[in-house]
C-alpha cells in the first residue's frame, strides 16, 4: 500500500438531490451530504415542511435547497431537475428516498392502496432515475442511490404493495447498474430495517410491535435516521468508485438472523 491513495469520503463540489428530504431518512442524508461538502436540492409534496427543513439546515451551518414536486407525477420531476439543472449546473448525486407504506392485510388491500404505494415507491424512483440518467450520461458520471428495505428480500405480513416496491427497487438497482456502468454512473440500494421515521412512529406505539421488532433484530434496537448517513456518504463518495448494483442492508443484523 505504499504510495497508494487513500479514497475520499468528501464531497465537496458535487450536487444533489434527495428526494423525501423533509424528514426521515430523507432529512438525514440530507444532512450528511451537506456535511461532507455536497450542495444539496431536497424535494416533496409538503411546502412548509421543506421550509422548515431548509431553515433548520440554515441554522446548523448548510445552505440547503428545496423545491416541491410529486415523484409520480411525470411533468413534477422534469420540472423538478430543469430546476437543478439551472440552480446547479450538473448533477452528481441522486437519493432517491420518497416513499410511503400502507399496512393492510391481503384481503383488504384496495386498488387505489396498490396504487398509491406503488406510484410513490416504483414509478417516482423510475421517473428521477430517468432523468438523472440522462444528465450523468452526458457527463460521463455520477451516483444515483435508491432507498429500498429489507421487505425487498425478507416478507412480512401486512406488506403486500409496500414489499412488492421494494422488491422491485431491489432489481431496477440491478439493471441501472448494469445500463450505466459503461458511463461511470454506478447505482446502489440502501435496504434499512425499522428505523425511528414519521413511517414507523405509529406501530412502535405498540408494545408487542415493538418488542417483535427488537427480538427479531441481532442488535436488539430499532435502527436510527443519522444511522443511514454513513451508508449514502460511501456510495456517494469516490469511496465506492468500485462498487455498483449492490443492495446494502442496514438492518441491525436482521437479515442475518
């Protein structure tokens, strides 16, 4: 290892988008890539939460920026990313975090819950990967990260439209990285288990939820948003040049178990 550099965590110079970024796992990854150096564009439905993310961001030092648009909708998220393209010049980064979740028994799943979870969880991913496509192409470069979950490979029940997108995340990751890896744009999946979000905070007022969820995982805890930062930092950064269609699971060991 003599003479040999040591790759770069820093981020310094590269533009972002994370999509979901007003809160959860948006918010902190958010935040991480402001921290090592990213110009960051955080983007969703909620005007004022995005305001509020951004003026918290303000006051801890990171000149965040925001823009509302609806993942599933097609003229949203190209109007979403011309924004960028003006704002930004280029774009280095994609998180492609929104989602949502609708916990219902087979049986009592209704279309429009199908829909709905899927358009957010599956077609918003598709419709930003789209576009960042096309824009790292051009540039010969770039790092596009989606946000899946363990329901991507393990099954558990209530999760019938929630698993399916998922699981589907788990392969556009797959076949993106194989499209683009001749133009140096690698694409990676995040797979967490149950993290402290405004998703989870409702089961977790369950005791016997909650306790299901801890025995299950070797660590014995739920997971934690800034948890998640080091994961997107590496697969942002020159840290991961190397590495591409890979799913990570950042699960407390509970696809170990």
């Amino acid at each position: 290892m003599n003479g040999a550099s040591i790759p770069s965590f820093k981020l310094q110079g590269k533009k972002a988008i994370v999509t979901g970024g007003s809160k959860g796992i948006g918010l902190a990854i958010a935040r991480g890539l402001a921290h090592y150096g990213a110009e960051v564009l955080i983007t969703g439905r909620n005007e004022e939460a995005l305001k509020k993310a951004v003026s918290d961001f303000k006051e801890d030092g990171y000149a965040v920026k925001w823009k509302t648009a609806d993942v599933t909708l097609k003229e949203d998220v190209e109007e979403l990313f011309s924004h960028a393209d003006k704002v930004f010049g280029k774009l280095d980064i994609l998180v492609n975090n929104a989602g949502m979740n609708i916990r219902k028994p087979l049986v009592e799943v209704e279309e429009d819950d199908w829909d709905r979870v899927l358009n957010t969880n599956l077609k918003g991913i598709f419709l930003a990967g789209q576009q960042a496509a096309k824009r790292m192409m051009s540039q010969r470069s770039g790092r596009i990260i989606n946000i899946s979950s363990i329901l991507g490979q393990v099954g558990n029940p209530l999760q019938t439209s929630y698993a399916a997108s998922k699981g589907g995340i788990n392969q556009i990751t797959k076949v993106w990285a194989a499209e683009l890896a001749d133009y140096d744009v690698t694409v990676n999946a995040i797979a967490p288990a149950y993290i402290k979000t405004p998703m989870t905070e409702g089961f977790l007022q369950d005791p016997e939820r909650l306790e299901k969820i801890v025995s299950r995982t070797l660590l014995k805890r739920m997971g934690e948003t800034e948890e998640i930062i080091g994961p997107a930092v590496f697969f942002a950064s020159d840290a991961s040049s190397y590495v591409t269609g890979q799913v990570l699971y950042v699960d407390g060991g509970w696809t170990a178990n």
